[in-house]
C-alpha cells in the first residue's frame, strides 16, 4: 500500500484515465488546466477565451454548465474548438442540476459533479438529526439518479470528476460528521463505491477548500482511504477561492504544493481571481519545481510518533524571548527597508537586530565553544540537518536561550528540514527553529511560488517559529519579506493583513470580480487581520467563506448579498452601493479604523 514518507519523494501511483485523447494518472505528467469565466452560452467568446487557455499551455479547458441550454452550447465550443484544430479536452462544470449533466455527459469529454448538490436533500428546511434510515433514503435517493449518469458516461466514454467542494457540503453529511474532513471524504468515498459497483472507472477526484491546512489533511486522509480499499484514481487539486496578485499565489502554492511534494496530485489548477490564462504559468512552475524532488536522495530517519498527517498541531517548543511557545511565528528580514509590515527582526552582518534595539549574535555549527560561554538573552545558531550530533541534541536540551537558524541544500529543502525537525522530536527537543531559506530569482512571482512550496507544507505540518527569507536576486527586500508574512498567513499560523477570500471568476459570476476585487481592496486594505469573502455567486460563495468576517456574494445580475460570518444581514444590494453598504457594515461591528 502506498503511503507518503516525509524523507524521500514518491509519486503516488494512480490508475489510468482516459480524458478523450488526454491520458491522466500513472506514469503521465501532471496536467494542468484551468476554467473560463465567460457565459458559456456565448459561443464566441467562450472559444476564443478557450483558444488563449490551451495556448498558454493548459491540457484540459473547464465551462460553467448551470444547465440544459449551457450544455448544448458546450457542443457548440466543442465542435468550434476541434474546428480551429484544438485537441484539449473540455470539462462541463455542474452544480445542482442532474438532467444538466446527463446532457453534458453526451457533448464534452469529461463532466465534473458535486457530490453536496447533485440531488436535493429528503429533509429541506429540517436541521433535526437524520436517523439512520433518512441517511440510508438519500443514499438511496443519490443512487438512483447518479446510476443513469454513470450509464451515459459509458456509452459516451466521458470522464467524470467527483468533486467534493467544502463549500456545499451536503447537509447530510454535515449533519452526521460536522464541518471535518471526515464529512468531505465521506461524501466522495460513497460515490466511489456506487462507481465500483456499476464497474465504471473513469474517474477523477478533487477534494476542495479555501482552507490550506485542511485542504491539505482532507486529501491525504482520503488517498489512505482509498489505499485501504484498493482504489487509486487520479487526484485533482486546487485550493478555492485563493484571490489574486501575490495572495493568491502563495495560497496555491502552499496548498497544491504540500500535496506534490508528499507525491500527491496527477492535475492541478491554480484558482485566481485574474484572466484565466494567468493561472498556467503558475501552475506550470508548480508542477516544474516540485517535480525536481524526485531527483534527490532520501535520508534515514524514523517518523516520530508525534506527528500527524491528517491533524495540524503545533510543535512544542519553549519560548526564548518571542520566539517559540506560544508566539507566533516571526519574520526576519536580511537587511532594512521600507516595509509595509515590520518584520520582528532583521539580519545585519553576524547579528540579528530586534524591534526594541537589542543585538544577538549568530553563531555558525563549529562555533559551539563560543556560543556557550556568551550570555546574551538569545543566541542565534545556524544548522543543517548533517549538523545534529548526539552531543549538540544534548546541548540544544539543556539550553534555553538558543534559537535555530534551519538551512537545507536548495535542492532538497523539504526533506533535509523534515528529517531535522523529526530528530528533534525523537529526541524531545523543544529549542524553537526559525526557517532560514536562500533563493535566487529575478521574478518575484517565482520567489512566492517557491518558497510558499518550501515552507508552507512546513508550516502545514506544525513545525517553524518563524522565517528567515533572503533572495539573492534583485527583488527588493520589502518583497521578500511580504513574501515571508504573506507564507505565514497562506498556512493560517499568523494573520498581519486582510485576507481576500476570493473566487476565480466563471460563467456562474454575477460581477465584474476583478473590478470588485480592486474597488474593495482599495478601501479596506489598510485594516488588519480581518478576512473578507467576495464571491460571484452562491454556489460554493457562501460555505467557502464560513470563516471570513464578512462576506460580499453575488446574488443575481446587478444584486449583492452581505454576510457577517455565516448569517446573511442584507439581500439584493444594488451593486453600485454594495461597497459602501459593506463599509458601514464592518464599521458597524467595530472593526473598521481609519
């Protein structure tokens, strides 16, 4: 049985699927694709932007397909797509509408499907628990019309995605297992099972949320699931509602690349709230970068017991000064600048410098005598992995003024600070280490990718007090070290700016989101650690953003919806006034300064 070791990279073996003349799983590359957010029903448009999709280098092109009519006119795309010489398979994207599917399934090679709407619930309106034989019903209910589907499919040899979005979680499910990543693998493995037992195999599946840290843990926990039941269809992956601009980047990285890096995924698409072709460079380096992995040595350590793949918790260290405990983790910046956010510390020559004026040295691995005859508060050391003797365990356990810089060769940075920080379990060390990562980029985007690659499936996994970012390129420092604060952030351990929960525009999409993005941005960008949903539409808008503070979805064509957390406080907005009205609500909850 397959399982992810955290000290060499393996891909996950998945079977092979057939996406019209795409093949997916096995041996094949990972794929990449990405979603229109044209009306489907405008077939020109729909083409071109589908046109530019495959030339910045997508193997598969997604349609919003809300029903019948957007069904028939993902034949016409398809057919003026073939027509141009256009090869890429299409995907015909549903919500709520089974009889949509049916169709689609005839008109477009694969078909993606919700398993929390494709039918209604037996109990609408009721939130009383559901006894075992309601749950039984609507799995019988699930059954009878999913069964029809699977036929079409087969007839038509169409592939099928099983996409399970956090956001639309059926109410069933959430009844009987809660807001969990048990609910959302529950949801998926009893469509699985139908499949097996109608012998249809043509499957992919996606687990998705704007979550990261559950993201990440609901996936693994169903390859295991499905390990244990000899099923090994191909993973997609993507993390929703990741925004734009930098945010959005770092968000995909540190989610879609947590998984590659444990041998996860066999299709990625990075969700961005900017023109669909943007997101294939990025995710195109995704896959590049974390594909490098496969090259390098494993290293012998045993997984300590202590840590989890499926449930985030923070490793235990003891605090020198505000580093380690229960601290958050802290930015230090390699020289000073003009930030935006002030990094906690800065790194001048061989000291590091704090907010309050104080210097402490920084020691290299061969400078032991040194370090332990100085008495300042803190003690900085650089280490590598190489570097833990049994005789330095001793010394980092009897010490409580030492702090961890953790390096790691460039091309092996995850698995060297992984076997780090395991020995250190094992030997129940709890000196805080602070990451401590040299890049060389000229392109900040590839920074952001690369680095919330590195650390963020760290950070995922409970480990790292903070971060040391340096880039040897010309970015500028400021950058690097909104990089550092915006890692932080992605995997959820520290909140310094508003967050953007944000959808990748689609047909579905009610507005102009880019444009709202922006005019948003502008006016509550200064606030701090607020979160701020802002969806096209209710489809997956209002349980993706369940944690936000606030919420701004679309609710019809020129009409918004506001939400304070879950509840809904005001319907069908003029759009024209929705910003304003969203300002006076945050003011009127006193969040808002100027």
């Amino acid at each position: 049985m397959w399982k992810i070791n955290p000290f060499k990279y393996s891909r996950r073996s998945a079977s092979e699927v057939k996406i019209g003349t795409l093949l997916m799983g096995g041996e094949y590359p990972v794929r990449v694709q990405s979603m229109a957010n044209t009306d489907t029903n405008d077939i020109e448009n729909s083409v071109s932007q589908g046109v530019r999709i495959v030339e910045a280098g997508a193997d598969l092109v997604r349609y919003t397909t809300q029903g019948i009519r957007e069904a028939e006119s993902a034949k016409l795309i398809h057919d003026l797509m073939r027509s141009k010489g256009y090869i890429a398979p299409l995907v015909a994207d549903i919500h709520f509408n089974a009889n949509a599917a049916d169709v689609a399934a005839r008109n477009v090679e694969k078909v993606r499907i919700n398993p929390g709407n494709y039918v209604g619930s037996v109990k609408i309106g009721d939130t009383s628990d559901y006894t075992d034989e309601e749950f039984e019903r609507e799995y019988q209910k699930i059954r009878d019309r999913f069964i029809p589907f699977l036929e079409i499919c087969k007839a038509n040899n169409t592939a099928i995605r099983i996409g399970v979005n956090h956001g639309s979680l059926s109410e069933r499910m959430m009844n009987r297992y809660g807001d969990t990543p048990q609910g959302m693998v529950a949801s998926c493995m009893e469509f699985l099972e139908i499949c097996r037992e109608q012998d249809f195999h043509n499957i992919v599946i996606s687990m998705k949320t704007s979550n990261t840290v559950m993201m990440v843990h609901t996936v693994r926990y169903l390859v295991d699931e499905m390990e244990k039941k000899d099923l090994h269809y191909p993973l997609h992956l993507g993390v929703t509602e990741a925004g734009d601009g930098e945010d959005g980047r770092i968000k995909s990285s540190v989610g879609i690349g947590a998984l590659l890096l444990d041998g996860i995924g066999d299709t990625i698409r990075v969700s961005l709230s900017e023109e669909p072709e943007y997101e294939i460079p990025v995710a195109r380096l995704l896959v590049e970068y974390c594909g490098e992995r496969a090259l390098q040595p494993s290293i012998q350590v045993v997984e300590s017991e202590l840590y989890s793949k499926y449930d985030y918790a923070r490793r235990i260290t003891h605090a020198v000064g505000n580093i380690g405990g229960e601290n958050v983790p802290v930015v230090i910046a390699d020289k000073d600048g003009g930030f935006a956010t002030m990094p906690d510390y800065l790194l001048k020559e061989n000291s590091i410098l704090s907010t309050d004026g104080s210097n402490y040295p920084v020691y290299e691995a061969n400078e032991l005598e040194k370090l332990v005859e100085d008495t300042a508060k803190i003690k900085f050391i650089k280490l590598k992995f190489n570097d833990l003797t049994p005789e330095l365990l001793i010394l980092l356990n009897e010490s409580t003024d030492i702090v961890i810089l953790l390096e790691a060769s460039p091309n092996n940075i995850v698995t060297e600070m992984r076997a780090f920080y395991h020995t250190l379990l094992n030997a129940g060390c709890t000196v805080p280490v602070v990451f401590s990562s040299v890049y060389n980029e000229e392109n900040v985007q590839h920074l952001q990718i690369k680095a919330a690659t590195d650390l963020g499936v760290m950070l995922i996994d409970g480990f790292g007090d903070g971060i040391l970012l340096r880039n040897i390129g010309k970015i500028g420092v400021e950058q690097v070290s909104s990089v550092a604060f915006g890692i932080l952030q992605a995997a959820r351990v520290r909140v310094t700016k508003t967050e953007y929960i944000s959808c990748p525009s689609c047909g579905r999409t009610m507005f102009n989101l880019q444009t709202v993005i922006a005019r948003i941005k502008a006016r509550t960008s200064h606030l701090k650690g607020l979160k701020i949903g802002i969806m096209g539409c209710i489809v997956n808008g209002p349980g993706e953003m369940a944690d936000s503070d606030y919420g701004y979805v679309g609710a019809g064509r020129g009409k918004i919806s506001l939400y304070k957390k879950k509840e809904c406080v005001e319907r069908n907005i003029p759009e024209d006034e929705a910003v304003d009205k969203l300002i006076d609500l945050i003011k009127t909850h006193g969040d808002w300064h100027e």
